[in-house]
C-alpha cells in the first residue's frame, strides 16, 4: 500500500469539505473495496477521509411509506433488520448474500453504491425498488444515478447520506453469484409497486439497467412464465473468465424468473 | 504516524502506527499475537478473522487507525488460562484441523456465528463458512466441530 493521511471526519460536512479540497482524497466506508484497492497499489490517494465515526449516517428507519437506511449501515444490519425484513424481505435476502459474514460486518450500502461495482448487488435493489439517493446536496432518482462502470451521478465532494426505499407490494431477488467471491455473475431484481413493474439486473453488463420487455410482459401478467419468453441480447455484456455475455444474457431470464417466483 | 489505543483481549493497548497498517500487521507484528494469521491478504481467505467490537472481521481489510478505541479479541484472547474456549475444545474434540493454518479464524469465525445461531444446521455453518478456506480437511470436521462448539457455548451461557 502507498501511504497516505487519514483522518475521521467529524461530520458529513467536514467531510465533504475535507474531500473537496483535495482531489486526491477518497472517502473510506467500510472499506471492503477501497482497502484491497489499496492494497494492490490500484489507487493512490492523498488522504483517507473515514466516514465511521459519524453516528447520523447509520441507522435503519420507516418513514411513512418507505424504508430509509443510512449510509453508513452494514450488511448485516439490512440483513437482519426486523424493519426491513418486515417491509422488503427481498432487500433484507439481497444484503444477507453479499460476500461473506466477516465482509457483511464491514460494508456499508453508502461504499457499494457510490462504487457502483458492476457485478455488486445494492445497485439492482436501488433501481428495481425505485429508490432515491439522497446525498449532503440533493435526492437523486435510481434511474439517474448509476451511469457507468464504476461511475456515479455524485460530484466531488457529494456524499451519500442515505438511500430511501419505497416499500414495494411484491419484490424479489435473485442472483447467480461467482463461487469465489459471490459476487453477481447475474443478479436481478423484480418489484411491483403501486402497479408499476421495475426489472433491474446487475453483474450481466457495464453497469446496473432495467430490462423493460420483461417489466411490460409482467405488467401484463405478474408470473414467471410470462417472462420465460422473453430473451435478453448479448450486445454489450460483460464477457470474461466467468461467463461469456451469451451465458450471461441467458442468465438474466433464468435469474428474473426465479426473482419473480421468490416474489410471490 | 497515527497513535492508536484500543483494548486487546482485555488490555488497553497503545501504538504507534502508519495510517497504512493494517490491523494485522499491528496485532502480528507490534503486539506479537501471531496466532492470527494471513492467508491469501486479499479479504477470501479468513486465516486473519478477529472479533472487533464483537464481530467477526477480517484483520487484513481493516486499517489499525479504524480500529481505533475499539474493543479486539484475538485467537489468543479466547483461552481462559489452561482452559480452552468450548469452541477450541469442540475442534480438538473432533479433529477439525490438520495442517493448522486456517484454524485460528475459523474458530474465530465460529464463536460469531455461535452468538446468533442456538441450534444451527449443517446448511447453515457451510454457508457460514463461506469467508473461511481450508486446503485440507474437506470440512467436514469444521462443521462438526462448529455444531459440537455452538451447542457447548449454549450449555454454558
């Protein structure tokens, strides 16, 4: 690891302050990617503004019709939450399979999000729940703020405060992980809420998308074999040494289908 | 440097150390606890699991500034002077090691999941088990070390 600075923030503004001031600074979370990143000598910042010891970004709540979890809360938080389990079991399945117990006592949703790794699961859950991002500047609608691979709709000095889930009346999760790493090899998210479907899949391409042949069809029909028909191109996949795009493309029906029967 | 006072199997610890430094590298290194150890360093492997305010986590993907005023038990902290932990007994009991390796943070792992699960299930230690690698014992005698070791600590709870 190259050195570096670190320093706790004290607040949500002192960090953003701290991390716009200096380009090279990064935001530690709960550090399950940035830390072997570092490791690998892969990046090389200035200072490591850590996010820990600010007790406002944690925290799992209900608030009228939606489930709101800071940023700065676990896996395992989201995973066993009576809150979340009661109002969106499938987000509380979702979080109990990433990585491992050791990774989900460290990782916060804030970290995966505004990684946005194409393979990681929170950004299925926060496109196909319809979710908004709400950050020290503004809420940002799921559909605009994943853009690209490893690539958000966050500015510089713009952090994450927290992620507001409409509670949904039927969502499921399925995924298909990598054996080592449980990462999504495919991973797709299925929720219908106030009558309007949302598909979303992770881990097939560049970056988190909605599939929306299959939101049609189960608009029409909200079962399994209602998408079984229903094919998803290869173009642009993600092809490598753990699926070719075509398996992967042949991934999401699978994956969707099962996401619906989990559903209910 | 960074000056770092945290509480280690029960004593107050005070160190000096790089932001860089790992929570491993400071428990090994400076503290002489090398009875947790490093495996694969890239977060799979589980030979590095310590408890850090309770939870099982690995040392290697942990900075020792992050550890800062917390509370860390090591393999070496379980043991209550000859006595072993029932979950050290349970893998001795039932052979669940061979070369060694992994065994400090499987244990360590163990006594995690004994703190949420009464009666667990085959499935549910394998599953659990999914941040540990062994290379040689197949597991079969982790696990029924784990369900031998969590039953144990729910006797004397």
């Amino acid at each position: 690891m190259y050195n570096f600075e670190y320093r706790q923030a004290q607040s949500v503004a002192d960090a953003a302050k701290a991390v716009g001031a200096d380009e090279e600074a990064k935001l530690l979370a709960g550090g399950m990617t940035l830390i072997p990143t570092l490791k690998q000598r892969l990046a090389k910042p200035s200072d490591l503004i850590d996010l820990g010891g600010i007790a406002e970004l944690k925290g799992i709540k209900r608030e009228g019709n939606a489930v709101v979890i800071g940023a700065m809360t676990r896996h395992v938080e989201v995973a066993t939450s009576d809150v979340v389990k009661g109002a969106i079991p499938a987000l509380s399945h979702l979080a109990e399979g990433i990585g491992d117990p050791q990774v989900r006592n460290r990782g916060t949703i804030g970290g995966s999000i505004a990684n946005n790794d194409p393979a990681a699961d929170y950004p299925a859950a926060v496109l196909g729940l319809n979710a908004t991002v709400i950050t020290n500047k503004r809420r940002i609608a799921a559909d605009d703020f994943f853009k690209a691979m490893f690539e958000t709709a966050l500015a510089a000095d713009e952090i994450v405060t927290a992620v507001s889930f409409p509670v949904p009346e039927k969502a499921g999760y399925a995924k298909f992980p990598n054996p080592a790493s449980r990462y999504a090899v495919v991973g797709v998210l299925v929720a219908r809420t106030g009558g309007a479907v949302r598909v979303a899949v992770t881990g097939a391409g560049p970056v988190v998308f909605r599939q929306k042949e299959m939101e049609a069809a189960l608009g029409k029909s909200w079962s399994a074999d209602a998408i079984a028909g229903v094919k998803q191109s290869a173009g642009g996949l993600n092809s490598d040494i753990h699926a070719s795009a075509e398996y992967r493309a042949h991934l999401v029906t699978v994956m969707a289908k099962r996401a619906v029967a989990a559903a209910g | 440097m960074a000056t770092v006072t945290l509480t280690v199997n029960g004593k107050s610890v005070t160190a000096t150390v790089e932001p860089r430094t790992l929570l491993v590298q400071l428990l090994r290194e400076q503290l002489a606890l090398t009875g947790t150890h490093v495996g694969c360093d890239t977060s799979q492997c589980g030979a590095c699991v310590v408890h850090v305010n309770g939870d099982s986590v690995k040392s290697c993907t942990m900075l020792a500034v992050q550890a800062n005023g917390a509370q860390v038990t090591t393999i070496e902290g379980l043991a209550t002077g000859d006595k072993l932990h029932p979950m050290q007994e349970a893998f001795r009991e039932n052979h669940g090691l061979q070369c060694g390796f992994c065994t400090p943070g499987m244990v360590m792992s163990a006594v995690d999941f004994a703190k949420h699960h009464k009666s667990p299930t085959e499935q549910q230690i394998r599953e659990w088990l999914e941040g540990n690698i062994c290379r040689c014992t197949g597991y079969h005698n982790i696990v029924k070390a784990i369900k031998a070791g969590t039953e144990a600590m729910g006797r004397t709870a």
